[in-house]
RNA sequence: GGAUACUUAGCUCAGUUGGGAGAGCGUUUCCUUCACACGGAAGAGGUCGUAGGUUCGAUCCCUAUAGUAUCCACCA
C-alpha cells in the first residue's frame, strides 16, 4: 500500500544499486535496432554542478525513452583528463600538503595525479548514481586509459605523415601562470579599461619625432623596427632614417608596409615580431630579428636592462615613469580594449614566440563543411547552431596541441641526442637511450575529439564499433561547440570517414533565478545534491529537462522546483486511488471490453491517445518542453480532474461488470502515465509500477504505451462531452449566483442524442443536485436557467427573477454575438472563401450556424 | 566591428508548418467532500517591444528600429 504523501527519499533509497546490480543498463539485445550515445566525459577536478545535472538528464530521457521503444541502447560512460584543470588542481592540493611542487620531477607529480584520478572517479560516479543514469558502466573509459591512449599516438602519428601534424615556431598564446602554450579558443577575450602610452620616439639626424602609442610598454625591449605606411604623406620622408627606442636608447629603423592603418592612432606602429602576432609577420616579411624580452613566468629578461627579473607589470610602471623622466612621455589615454585571459588560470595571456606542434585546420575544415552540405550531415537541434558551427570553420587558424604539462598523453615524438633528428612514432625507438622524448603533452581537446570512436575501439574495427557508430546523438550545452563538437566532426571525418553523430542536441546554461551565469568566484552556484536532498531527484530532473526550449538558457528557480515536485505527488496519489479502488473489486484480467465502455471511458481513451501521439511526435524532435507539457495536461485535466472524479460514480453505483471495465480502464491509464512519465523521473515511476497488480520485475524492462485501438461510440464521446462540459457550467453559474455547491437543485437534460443513466449518476454526484430528468426538449421546465449546447440543453431548475434572467442572458448574448461577428466577417468575406482551406471554411460555417441557433434559443428565453 | 538569441498576464517562461492568447508561481472568492490542503472549485489579469510591409487573415513571415543578453573578431 502506498504512503499517503509522496516521499522522494523512500521512492530512491537503494533503487539504483538494485538496477546496476541487475545490469539493466547494460544489456544489450543484438536482434535489435542499436542506438547509441556516449556521455561528454565530465572534467575529473570538480563537483556536479546544474549543469551537468541538465546534460546527462537529457541523455538519460533519450537513452531510457528508446529503450522502451524498442531499441538497443548503448550510453556509453567516461571522464576526461582535462590536462591544465587537473594538474593546477593536484598542485595546489600538494601545496597544500606542504609539498615542495618545485623539485617535483615528472613520475613523482603523475603518481599523486592518478591518485587524485581515482578519488574523483569515485566521486562521479557517486554523482551519476545520484542522478540516476541509465549508463553502461561496462563499456566505461577514461581519455588516457589504454586503449584512447593508442588511439592519440596512432592519430598523431597518421597526421604528422600526412602532413597534418607539423611543429614551428611562432607567436602563440602563452600562459605564464599554468606556463604552458594554449589554443585560440582557450583564451577568453575580454573588455578592459587600460592605459594607451604615447611615447616620443626622437628620429636621428633631425629635430622631429615620431609618436607612437602602445598599451605594452614592457615589450618595447624587444622593438625591432617602426612601421609606417608607404602613402602616408606625413612620415615618407622618414622611411629608411633612424627613431631611438626611448626604452633602451637604441635606434630602431624606419620601414613602410601597408599593413599600419593611417588613420588609427598616430598611424606609426612600433614591431615587436616576439611579442605580437602581427608584428610577427611583418618581422617574417622584412627578415627581421626577433628578440625576446621576457621570461616564461612574464618576468623581464636580460633584454631588458634595469629591469631583470621584474613582473611585466611592475617593470611597465617603472618604464612609464622612466619615459616620463626623459621627457618622451607624451600622453596617457584610457582606452576599452580586449584583453585575453587564459580560460584556466585568468590570468592575462602574453602573445610569444615558441616552437610547438600544430594541426593544420583548413584540410579538415574542408571536409567538415561538405560535409554540411551534403546528405549525410550532423543535424543540430536547434538548426540555427549550424550556422555557429559553420561560420568559425569557415575562419580556422591551426590549432597548437602542445602543453607544456605533465598530465596527458606526452607528445609520441624524439629527438635524436646527437643529431636532433626528429622521429615520430607511435611505438618508442629501438635505440631509446639515443633519443629524448619530446616532453610535452597534447591538447585535452585532441583526445576529447575522438571521443565519439575511440571510446568504441576503432583502432581494432571491434563489434562495439562497426554496430553502434556513427553514434546517434550528441547531448551537449552550446558553450563547447567549438571547442568539442566541431573537433569531433573535423577528426571523425578525416579518420573514419563518417560522422560522428547523426543529430546534436545542443542545450543552454544554468542561470542563478537573477539571470546571473552560475560560478564559484560569484558565490550564486546551486548544489544539486542539496537539492536533490530537499526534494528528490526526480523533481530535480523534471524540472530541468521540461521548462526550457532547446538551446535557451534556464533559470534555477526553487518554485518551480516545488512545482515539479507536486506534480509527482499528484501522480502518487492518483494511482495511490486507483489502486485502492481496485482492492474491492475483482478484476478478471486486464483487458478492456470495449462493448462495456462507458461514455467516459470512451472519452479518456480517445483523449490518451491523442496524448500518446502528442508525445511520441515531441519526443522524436527530442522537444521535452512539449512532451511533458502535453502529458502534464493529459494528467492533470483530462485524467484527474475529469475522469478520475466521474469514475467515482461508476465503481460506486455501475453495474457490476461495467464497474469492474471501468476499474481496468482506470488501471491502464494509471499504468500508462507511469510508463510515460519514467524516463523523466524514473525513480518515482519504478515505485509506483512496482505497486500496480501486474508487472515485470522492473519498470526499466517495460515497453513504451500503444494506441489503444478501439471501437468508440460517436455518440458516448458526446455524452462524455455534455458531462463535462454541464459540470464545468453549473459550478460556475453557482459560484457567480453565489449559490452553495450543495444546494440540491433539479436537472433537466434534453439532448439529440441518446443519453444513458450514467450521465445522470455522475452529474448528480459531482455537482451535488436533486433530481435529474432526460426530456424532450418541449417538455423543459421553461422556468429554468438553460445552458445551451450545440447537440443539447440543460435546464437547472432555479428561481430566479426576471431581472436576474436577462442580465445574465445579456451576458451571454455578448459573447455568443462577438463569435457570431467574427464568423460573419470572415465568411462575408469573398477573398477568404476563394483562398482559405476549404475545411476552414467548413468549420467556420459550421460554428456560426451553432451559435446563430444558441443566439435563437437565447432571445426566446428573454423575459417578456 | 560582425553574428545570434530574447522582448507575450504582477514574476519566470511556453506557444511546431500564419486561422479564436497558455502554464507555473502570485492574486480574489468559495470548499477541510471518502486520491491528493504538496489539494479541489470558480474567477480576475495580456492593444504578444515599437513602426512599416506581405497576406483574405500576423504573437508567428519580411524590413526597419529600441532595449537586453551571449558568442565571434590580431587593429598597434
């Protein structure tokens, strides 16, 4: 028997040991039609947060939704190494141990970092368990298990000889924090105010001087040049002389390019070509030298005399201040400019000459936007993301995949001791002890990109492989398109030859209830555990998989959390009557008779299945906004408050062979909602199918609800409707007559249709009424108020003064009129009736016809 | 500087091929009736940002415009 109340911890407690123990996830039945999806490997350095709830619940919806539907479902679990995250991570947890992270040497740093990969695995774990996923722990990897770590090697070996892979020196983005180089996309470009420095550059052998305007004073050690542009009348004659660096006093030339704009700034720009990425070029162009002038960690160098071993910021300040003194200092402007910050470390990113592995873009791009084209295409959800995708192919520059780290797959590549000769292999040398391994390690995001196949073992073309890739969908929030999805389909592409994914459904973020983006340093981020606590995980998963659109960002707000949660209490309950109602009455099996069908029996039956189809239609286009909302409709007006308190009346008073029909209509709706609510809060739904009388041992082995095929009679879908709708007539005029609801007043009913006892029954049982007669319609009361329908009329016999009748009939008369206009308009119109659908127009006929006749009976109800 | 999304009831948001505006919360009145007070019943509340256009008909399509948010961008 259930609780009264639903309790979300009794409905979890023990729930998914018992799944993973009876490998409910990981069967997988190979007569079937496979479908597959492998999980966006959480980072192993942090706790779940909302969103990572939001992805794997929409993964699990999917997964169990097409399990029940009949096919062979693999979710594939796994975690990423998330190079940069994790070692700063690990550091800082050995710092804090008092450990001297200085003289760490390699194999001692990777010992403590598998350790703290084991503890956070854990961790995870506990979390998906938490959530309640659907996943099949036996197919689980990690990005630098065994197997990936194969794959890395071969595929950094396969592009380094088709050319793809190459390793040069040139302006990167360096972190000098986490000291390592990063990808463009790992620099986050942000707006902040700064100084722009106007500095006089004297020129040699004349009075003039030129002025320049930086915002990096502290790279001006490593000037090499001044550029002009060649039509610039203003500075022609200087092309070729002489400025003096009024940081070191050294003279730098003159030289014309047409890069410098003319009009931006003072239209004279110094060349750093170490320190720039266009200064670079422009160096490369003139065969320039390229000194540096700062250090790894942004600290000056020799280069940078007086100032040696300063922060890039304090020798600037000092610089200034120096510039100043010799009178050079022009001005200082405030100027908003993009500043870029490492995604890691926040601090800011210092632009450097460094020699690093490289992978060339645009041959991969090139295929990735046929790919677009054609018909074998990754299909986005929403489609507008497409074009996102599209648009930063179409503007790749090659991606640097080396890190100066420690953890992650080390770059397959030696250098001969003596020679410096490059090897590249996936297996190490013969001769090892003649080589030294290249030191650095690749990209996260490199391995991350072969997620989708190498997790299914590609390499070896296993089983897994060949029957459940291309995988079928993507889950993922829109913030990782570039960095992940778009990989994933560049490297799929270019290795296996198909895609990775057959449609991407790519989802927002979790907002704080002010709209704020959710993070540590704002202190606004919601522990789901904690909510979890308080109201359940279902609740939870409802409420983040149902309220949003694809793609939008949701709000984290409590109330709606609150709401989810009476949802399912309402469920509870609902099934927590039927089956108390079934325990006086002996059913004799399941199956309905549809000859004993009750006018609404017929009704809820069509109305299911119109939910049913409703549903299915929304779940295909993965829109679980409309899907729940359809089924949150169905449960609420159609199942509870309608048929679910008319039904009363039947197993109370019916015949005793409709009652028990009636009862296993009950119960196949009930059953139903359970099944259709189960890939949404599966926890509850496992609790409340394990109550009903017949069921498998689990809900995770059932199958999704079918049409229910039946014969239903026309004419008891419109007694159900009269039903309804009189119920929802008389409690109004009631409650507006301030009349109290059990003033048992008399019933007349006329219909043109046959009306069975039944409708009398439930009527007087749920609007608390005296007598009810069926009549001709010339045999009513004419004293009565009528409610007027288009197959029928009710007459509820009430006094009422004629002053009351017209008021009310007046009233009534408005609306009916505005209806009846409107049709008029649309039907007088002639250009209407040419172009419109003709069932439109049917329709509209039809409607003002019905309410011309309910117009007619009104008037002749006006008190003379 | 480009691009995208958003603007609908007091608040937070839905609204699927253009054909009578919806939900949750809040709010008003009534009901502790035998599934549920985490409830039930009945209401109130919106010129669908603004201005044009297309159309028989526009919250929906097009153009412009205002505000908000996000992403992209090497201009010193």
């Amino acid at each position: 028997m259930l609780d009264k109340r639903y309790d979300h911890k009794q409905v979890e407690e023990g729930r998914y040991d018992k799944w993973l123990k009876e490998g409910y996830f990981s069967m997988h039945d190979l007569t079937k039609t496979p479908f597959s999806l492998v999980i966006p490997p959480p980072n192993i350095t942090g706790k779940l947060h909302l969103g990572h709830a939001w992805n794997t619940t929409l993964q699990d919806i999917i997964a169990r939704y097409k399990k029940m539907k009949g096919y062979d479902v693999l979710w594939l679990p796994g975690m990423d190494h998330a190079g940069i995250a994790t070692q700063a991570r690990v550091m800082a947890e050995l710092r804090k141990q008092g450990i001297d992270t200085k003289n760490l040497t390699r194999e001692q740093f990777l010992k403590y970092a598998w350790e703290h990969k084991d503890t956070f695995t854990k961790t995870i774990h506990e979390q998906w368990k938490m959530m309640g996923l659907a996943l099949d722990y036996s197919h689980e990897r990690f990005t630098l298990d065994e197997g990936l770590s194969k794959a890395v090697n071969e595929v950094f070996v396969r592009y380094y000889n088709e050319g793809l892979i190459y390793k040069d020196k040139r302006i990167i983005n360096w972190d000098p924090v986490q000291m390592t180089a990063l990808s463009n996309i790992e620099v986050i470009h942000k707006d902040e105010e700064g100084d722009f420095f106007y500095f006089a550059y004297p020129i040699v052998g004349s009075e003039d001087k030129l002025i320049i305007a930086t915002t990096r004073p502290e790279t001006m050690f490593a000037d090499v040049a001044i550029v002009v542009n060649p039509k610039d009348e203003r500075y022609k004659k200087y092309i070729g002389m002489k400025a003096i660096n009024p940081a070191n006093d050294e003279p730098l030339i003159i030289i014309a390019d047409d890069y410098v704009d003319k009009d931006f700034g003072t239209g004279v720009m110094k060349c750093t070509p170490a320190h720039d990425p266009n200064d670079f070029l422009i160096g490369q162009k003139y065969h320039l030298p390229m000194p540096e002038c700062m250090n790894k960690d942004a600290t000056m160098n020799e280069l940078a005399k007086g100032y040696v071993g300063l922060d890039r910021y304090v020798c600037r300040a000092k610089l200034v201040e120096a510039i100043k003194n010799k009178g050079l200092l022009v001005k200082i402007e405030k100027i908003v400019h993009a500043v870029g910050h490492s995604e890691r470390s926040d601090t800011v990113v210092e632009p450097m000459l460094s020699s690093q592995w490289f992978v060339k873009m645009k041959p991969l791009a090139k295929k990735a936007l046929e790919m677009s084209k054609s018909k074998e295409h990754v299909e986005f959800i929403p489609a507008r993301f497409e074009q996102v995708f599209i648009r930063w192919m179409e503007n790749l520059e090659d991606w640097c995949i080396s890190r100066q780290l420690w953890w992650g797959h080390q770059i397959p590549a030696y250098y001969h001791k003596v020679s410096g000769e490059l090897l590249v292999s996936s297996t190490p040398p013969k001769d090892i002890e003649n080589y030294e391994r290249d030191k650095d390690v690749l990209d996260t995001w490199f391995s991350s990109a072969l997620w989708p196949f190498a997790t299914l073992n590609w390499l070896e073309d296993s089983k897994d492989y060949q029957r459940y890739f291309p995988t079928d969908v993507l889950v993922t929030a829109y913030d990782i398109i570039f960095f992940w999805v778009s990989r994933m389909i560049m490297q799929s592409l270019s290795l296996t030859d198909k895609i990775p994914f057959k449609r991407v459904l790519i989802h927002g973020l979790v907002r704080d209830e002010h709209g704020k983006k959710m993070s540590k340093s704002a202190g606004n981020g919601v522990d789901p555990i904690e909510v979890i606590d308080k109201y359940g995980v279902d609740a939870l998963r409802y409420f983040l998989t149902t309220i949003s659109t694809p793609g939008q960002d949701i709000r984290y707000s409590e109330e709606k959390i609150v709401a989810s949660s009476n949802y399912l209490n309402k469920i509870w309950n609902a099934t927590r009557y039927v089956l108390t109602s079934l325990e006086d009455i002996k059913l004799d099996g399941l199956n309905i008779d549809e000859n004993l069908l009750t006018s609404i029996d017929s009704l809820i039956i069509l109305r299911f299945n119109k939910t049913l189809k409703e549903v299915e239609d929304a779940m295909e286009r993965y829109d679980f906004n409309m899907a729940s909302t359809h089924l949150y409709n169905f449960v609420y007006d159609d199942f509870c408050s309608s048929y679910l308190e008319a039904s009363k009346t039947i197993l109370r008073k019916g015949e005793e062979k409709v009652k028990i029909n009636t009862a296993k209509v009950l119960l196949k709706m009930v059953t139903n909602i359970i099944k259709m609510i189960y890939p949404y809060t599966p926890f509850i739904a496992e609790t409340l199918y394990l109550s009903l009388p017949s069921h498998l041992a689990s809900i995770n082995l059932e199958t999704y609800p079918e049409e229910i095929s039946m014969k239903l009679d026309k004419n008891l879908i419109k007694e159900a409707n009269l039903i309804y709708s009189s119920i929802f007539a008389i409690r109004s005029f009631k409650a507006e007559q301030k009349l109290r609801p059990h003033d048992a007043l008399n019933l007349e009913i006329a219909a043109k249709f046959d009306v069975s006892p039944y409708a009398s029954l439930i009527l007087k049982d749920l609007l608390h009424l005296g007598e009810i007669n069926v009549l001709n319609e010339d045999k009513l009361d004419p004293s009565g108020k009528n409610f007027i329908f288009s197959e029928a009329k009710i007459n509820l016999i009430v006094k009422q003064d004629d002053e009351e009748i017209t008021t009310e009939i007046n009233k009534q008369l408005e609306t009916i009129e505005k209806e009846i206009l409107r049709s008029k308009k649309m039907l007088d119109n002639p250009s209407f009736l040419a172009k419109a659908p003709k069932a439109l127009i049917e329709k509209e006929k039809e409607k003002l016809a019905a309410n011309l006749s309910i117009k007619e009976q009104l008037v002749s109800k006006l008190p003379k």
